[in-house]
C-alpha cells in the first residue's frame, strides 16, 4: 500500500470511528444515560453535531425532558 493510500485510509478510519461516537453520544443523549452523556462529553464528544435531520443532543434531550442533561451539554458548550 503506497503513502498516499495509508493516509486516506487513516483518514477514513477516523471519520468511521467519530461517526460510530456520535452515533453512541446522541443514543445516549436519547436514553437519558446522564454518566454515560458525561464520560463522552469528557472524552471530547461534540455537542454540537447534528443527526442526519440535524437535531442536536441538546434538541434531543430537550425533547425528552431530561433537564439534567440539558445544562450538562449547555456546560459543556452546547449552542441552542
């Protein structure tokens, strides 16, 4: 495998890896898993991505009520 094809396949791995991230933080966000949302803010989730209808985790759990999880992601940097 050349240079050029390492590096795109690096970079694809890690746009995989962030995808299947958010896709564990919003499910998260959704089941009102409040140390879960926590460990993944920690560990450098992005709390303003946006799901494929573009809803935030911040919209999400809005939605659901879990207030406690609201002012996590607004503490963390969450944009309404």
């Amino acid at each position: 495998m050349c240079r050029g094809n390492v590096l795109l396949w690096i970079e694809s791995e890690s746009k995989v890896k962030a995808q299947l991230g958010q896709i564990t933080f919003f499910q998260s966000v959704e089941s009102g898993g409040f140390a879960e949302v926590k460990r993944l803010i920690d560990a450098g989730a992005d709390v303003n991505a946006q799901d494929k209808e573009g809803k935030t985790a911040l919209i999400w759990a809005s939605q659901e009520g879990y207030t406690e999880i609201v002012e996590l992601l607004k503490r963390a940097g969450a944009k309404e």
